[in-house]
C-alpha cells in the first residue's frame, strides 16, 4: 500500500504533479493516524483505497489528491484553509463540496413509519444541494460509498441493509444516470448482497459451478470472430462479456426464466476504432451466424438517455445457442465504463468539445435545479424517478430526426408528439416499414411512419388506460381536448335543459336571461352553456352565484319608473328593528307583501302604503312595475336571523309509496315548518303546493336541491304568486 504502488498506472505525470500528489498522500496517512474502521484497519487505507478508485477511473491529479485528503477536514484538525494554503484553490474545494455532502444529516429518527423511501430522498436532494459546480465531487463521493460497500460486512444488520437500500436507490442510478457503468454494476450487485443475501448467494453459487464450461465456450467463440474479423482486415479486440449477479436476478424476474436459460446466453463484446468499422463488424457477425429478428438496437445512432453508444445484436450459434454481440469504438467503450470520467480519460490531444460530457454535465445541474426547488421527499423522489431515473426510448421520424419520448410510448403518443392535428388523425403505424398495431410500443431505433386519415378524430378507446394505446400525459390531454371540443354542440343543448331547470326552481326564469347569467362568469352565452353541460361548472354554483347577484343588486331597473296601482292585500305588520331597516324612518309598520313573498337575503323596496305601513316586495317582482314612482322607498333586511318567511312551492314528482314522508323527512331536517299543503294528482304524476316558512335564500337552495335529489321527483320549484 505505497505510494509508488498508487500512482503505478498514472502515466505521464509531471514532477509537479507528482510532487503533490505526494504531499498529499503523507498528510492523509498523518492526519488519519491512530484513527480505525470498524473492520479494525487504519482510517489511511480507506482514503488510499478511494483513490485508487479514482485512478481507475482515469481521473487527474487534482481529483486524486482530493480523494486521499476527502475525511481529513471532517474527521481531524486540519482546516479548509490550511488545505487551501497547501494544495490550492482546486483541490481544497472538491475537499469542500465532498465534505458538504457528508455533514448533510440524514435525519433518521424524522423518518416516518412505513416510508422507507423517504429517507432516499431526503438524502438524494440534500447531496445535490450540496454539491458544486464541479462534477468530480460527485465522482469522488460516488468511489467513496463504492469502497464502504465494499467493506459493509463489519456494520451490524441493521446499518447494512439501510446503507444497501440508499445505495441501491440513489448511488447506482446516480452512476447509471453519469454513464460510469463500472461502478453502477457493482454498486448494484453489493446493494443486493445486503437486501437479499438469500438469492445473492443461489445465484452466484449457480454462476461459479457452471463458470468454467461456459468462459471454454465463450473464448471458442471469440477467437471465431477474431479469426473472421481478421480475415476482413480488422484488428479489434474481442473479450467474452459477463454477467452480473443483480442484473441476472433482473432478467430472471423480469423475463420469468429459469437461471439456465438466462446464464446459458453467450456475450461477447467487440471493440473497433471508428464508427464506420462497428457497422463493418456486424455485418460479418450476420454473416457468420443468423441474426435473431427484433434483437438488434442501434444506439450509435439513437444513444441512450445517459449518452451510452454501441451497436447491440444477438444471434443463433450452432445448437441453437444464443450469442449477444456488443460492438463499440474503444473511446465509446470507455464512456460507457467510466461515463463523465472519459472526459479526463481522454481529454489530453482531444480538440474540439466533449458534446456526451457536457450533456451529461448539464442533466447534472438539472438535477440539483431540483433538489433547490422541491422541498417535499414524496415529491422530490417521485420527480427523480419519473423524470430523472426514468428510461427514454428515441426513434426516428421518417426524415431521420430523433425523437424523444417516455419508455413505453406507443405510435400514438409519436403522433402526437410530431402534432396534434396527426394526432387527432392518426389511423395506422408502421415501425422500420412494417405495419404495427397502435397499442405497440415503440424501441429503441424505430423509424416510425404514422399512418392519417384525411378528416375525422380519435378514438375514444384510446382514453382507456386498459387497453394501452397511449402512455403520455400530452397525447391523452390532447385527445381529451379533441373530444370536448366536437361534444361541445350537444353539451350546449344540455347546459340550455339545466340552466333553465335552476332558473325556474329559483323562481327568476323571466328575469334573469341566459346572457345575464353568464356575464355574472366573465363568460359568453355558449361558453356558460357548455361548461355547465360539461361539468365544469355545477348547477350548485349557477345557484350561487345568481343569489348573490340578486342581493347585490342595489339599483332598480328603468322600468321601476312605471308604476300603476292594484297591488294585493299585504302581509301582517312586523316592527321596523327585527325584520326591515327604513332608510332613515324608525318605527313603522312593515308588510311582507304575498305576492311576491320575499324572504331574507332577497333584494327588496319598499312601498308606502295609505293607513298599512311599508308593503316589502322584491324588487323583481312583476307588480312593483305598476306601483307609483314617488312611494317607492329603500329598504334593506334588518339583523334577525331567526325570522322566517313564508314560501310557497310547487313539487311535481311521480307517485311512489313513501313521497310524502320523504318529504316531510327533508323538511323536518332543515328545521322547517310546512303548511298549507295541498295535492292534485294525474294519472300517475303527484303535484304538491305547500309553503314553506324559511330563513333565508341559502336555506331555501339547500332544501330545493334535496327535493330534487329525491327518487321519483320531476320538478321542484319556488313560486312567485
């Protein structure tokens, strides 16, 4: 565990470069001396074994110095500015960003019961909170969890499953999401070690007994494809793939095949140096051994959401073995191992810019854009695997341009994608020039052609998330629209029925007009109509707002001005202070008028009686018309809510066993008194006039709309005389 042992794969360093490098080393070893891991080490050799890590990795100096010193400012004496004095601006803030990660507290013990996700997310986004803007921090902090996983077997169970569960849930897929394959893979098969050291242990004992026959076989056809490939003028490099323990049990799940069907299929990788050599390749692949249909992915030139590129392509071997073929470029080989970390890789004698790198660098910065704007756990987690952790699947429009869409969309959601009017007329697909059902769903590399019809629209199947014909938001919204837009004209006619339903039981269908009602909405006459025939606005609401258009109304029509004499007889006397307020008279004697029978919150005037006192109609009703101008006053409701008013009330219903105690029911439960009640009958249709002694208009639209929820009923409504 020397220094020279470290930097042994380091070429061309400079003296400098080596010198700090050095420096940071024996302060690392000074500064961690004394101190021991739980597996009773020395603290040194997890900080040497991070580095090492890093080395791997193909990282720089800079970043190799932080890893050796990334505990020193937490776990010892040493400051950040005395790190900053020795080792400069550089290293001391990777130091800085790695060290704010780890004082980030997890905060377990708020973690509520039942959510064991919580804790995962809670961490994710306070790690991107603390990170900076430079990505090795990440890097650095990813090889550190790496090497404590590696040595998890020496924390108690407890500690083991849940730093398996956080790596499993946030550490893989934050390698998988950066390109470093390398450390995703093992990342995963530790976290699965811990979390289900059952099924760890069968399969990688079924791996090692079956090890040797099958490495025999792979070799064998390695050296075939490097014969062949040699034959052809191509030097590559071909290696047998292996598979990992977790990525097995995946497959073993995902596909419900037994280990032997899933271990039995043979990998071999080829690597090549330019891009024209890896469709060279495949070409004699295919030539050697029949390519199995619906098996080969083109991600040179579809590359997956984290940047990964290669040709991909399976075929049958002679017994009807199976053989996977992965071709790449050496320089896509290494970002798909080492992702972000290629960018150092190979960034000496590079011109130009590293595109994959500084796409991968900004879905970083995206991320912590989230973790700085979604303060809930639930949310932020759910944002991460939705959007973030989620795969994408890219295909092609027939013109070769790449399109983007959530894994699992179906040539709907591609119609939809490209515009809604192909959408709206999409009847057929075809992908990579064959027909396709529209429930088909779309891989990787597809050509996709949608299929239209001159006019008409889609489907209402396609709203039925059981039948899978659409998987985004955007295209079902899109439908959804579509729809509304051509029911709009029937839901007119049906908003036209309940509009006027509600005017007539509240007793204004000749006053208040359509148009009227819907500029109490801010709305035209059609919009008003078809959002009540759609739903969007409730009769309840229509209600509402109408009554309190009605007490609000403080001016009296023009027509007002007309008034003519042969009004009715008036109500018994009341007191001016319990009832009706004067407008600048106390004391006198005040009628509610029969005619009109205005109850509390009704907009009221007042007419001067000869002998009677003030008669109160509503200042719609049809008779204030006729009354003279100058004996008109203002009035207003007095402060006495427990005063009731009589309201007549028609109710129509079909007769049935029970009506009238489901009336008197209703009524008896709004503390309602009944009287005068009389009933006609025709044929089997029953009509009921009673009165009905109210508090107020919110009272009388409570007890009208339980009428009308009632089995049978036709009609309810208020009558005006």
């Amino acid at each position: 565990m020397s220094f020279e042992t470290l930097i042994d794969s380091m070429t061309n360093l400079s003296a400098h470069e080596r010198k700090m490098m050095k420096r940071a080393y024996e302060l690392a070893q000074s500064a961690h001396d004394g101190q021991k891991r739980k597996s009773g080490e020395d603290y040194f050799v997890h900080c040497y074994e991070v580095a090492r890590i890093i080395i791997n990795l193909g990282l720089d100096h800079e970043v190799v110095c932080a890893a050796l010193l990334h505990d020193v400012v937490e776990d010892t004496p040493f400051t950040l500015e005395e790190l900053r004095a020795e080792f400069g601006d550089t290293i001391a803030n990777l130091v800085a960003g790695v060290t704010k990660i780890d004082q980030v507290p997890l905060n377990t013990d708020n973690v509520p019961a039942g959510k064991p996700r919580d804790r995962e997310a809670q961490f994710l986004r306070k790690t991107l909170l603390a990170i900076n803007d430079d990505v090795r921090v990440i890097l650095i902090k990813l090889a550190d969890r790496l090497h404590n996983m590696r040595t998890l077997g020496y924390l108690s169970e407890e500690r083991q499953r849940r730093m398996a569960r956080e790596t499993m849930e946030v550490f893989a897929p934050l390698a998988s999401r950066l390109g470093i394959w390398q450390m995703k893979w093992e990342l995963e098969d530790l976290s699965f070690r811990y979390l289900n050291p059952t099924r760890y242990r069968q399969i990688a004992k079924m791996i090692d007994e079956r090890r040797a026959d099958r490495d025999y076989y792979v070799n064998q056809i390695a050296d075939r494809v490097r014969a062949a490939l040699r034959e052809n003028g191509i030097e590559a490099e071909v290696t047998g793939r292996s598979k990992h323990i977790y990525s097995i049990h995946r497959k073993m799940e995902r596909k419900r095949l037994p280990f032997d069907q899933i271990f039995d299929v043979r990998a071999v990788r080829v690597l090549v140096d330019d891009v024209p050599t890896c469709y060279q390749v495949l070409g004699i692949i295919h030539q050697m051994w029949r390519p199995i249909k619906d098996e080969f992915d083109d991600y040179i030139a579809a590359p997956k959401d984290n940047f990964y590129q290669s040709l991909h392509t399976a075929v049958l071997l002679e017994g009807g073995k199976t053989l996977e073929v992965q071709i790449r470029t050496h320089e896509m080989h290494a970002h798909a191992e080492y992702g972000v970390a290629a960018h150092w890789l190979y960034k000496e004698g590079k011109k130009g810019q590293d595109h994959a790198f500084e796409r991968r660098v900004k879905h970083l910065r995206e991320l912590m854009d989230i973790g700085r704007t979604v303060d809930d756990p639930d949310e932020f987690m759910e944002v991460m695997r939705s959007d973030v952790f989620r795969d994408r699947v890219y295909v092609f429009t027939p013109r070769g341009d790449i399109i983007d869409l959530p894994n699992g969309a179906t040539p709907i959601d591609f119609a939809y994608h490209i515009h809604t009017d192909v959408g709206d007329r999409c009847r057929g697909a075809k992908a990579n020039g064959k027909l396709v059902p529209l429930d088909y769903v779309l891989q990787v590399g597809d050509r996709v052609e949608v299929l239209t019809a001159k006019r008409g629209g889609p489907s209402r199947d396609w709203l039925n998330p059981n039948l899978g014909y659409v998987k985004t938001k955007r295209a079902l919204s899109k439908i959804r629209h579509w729809f509304r837009q051509q029911d709009r004209e029937k839901m007119i006619h049906l908003g036209r029925d309940v509009l006027d339903r509600e005017l007539s039981r509240l007793g204004v269908e000749q006053e208040m007009s359509h148009e009227q009602v819907a500029g109490l909405f801010d709305l035209s006459r059609e919009d008003l109509l078809a959002k009540i025939g759609f739903g969007d606005i409730h009769p309840q609401h229509v209600t509402t707002k109408v009554m309190e258009f009605e007490q609000q109304r403080k001016q009296v029509d023009d027509k007002t001005e007309r008034m003519l004499n042969g009004m009715k007889a008036p109500a018994a006397p009341k007191k001016d202070p319990s009832d009706v307020k004067i407008q600048g008279v106390g004391g006198m004697l005040v009628n509610l008028a029969k005619c009109c029978n205005p109850v509390q919150g009704d907009d009221i005037i007042g007419y001067i009686t000869v002998g009677r006192g003030v008669s109160v109609h509503r200042r719609d009703c049809g008779n204030v018309l006729n009354l003279p101008g100058h004996r008109l006053i203002t009035v207003a409701w007095g402060g006495d809510e427990k005063e009731t008013y009589p309201v007549p009330i028609m109710l129509s219903a079909y007769d049935r066993e029970g009506l009238m105690r489901d009336i008197s029911a209703a009524v008896a439960d709004e503390h309602i008194n009944l009287s005068d009640l009389r009933v006609t009958t025709r044929g089997n249709i029953a009509t009921f006039y009673f009165t009905m002694l109210v508090g107020d208009a919110v009272q009388l639209n409570r007890i009208m709309t339980r009428f009308e929820q009632m089995p049978n009923v036709r009609e309810a409504r208020r009558l005006t005389n």
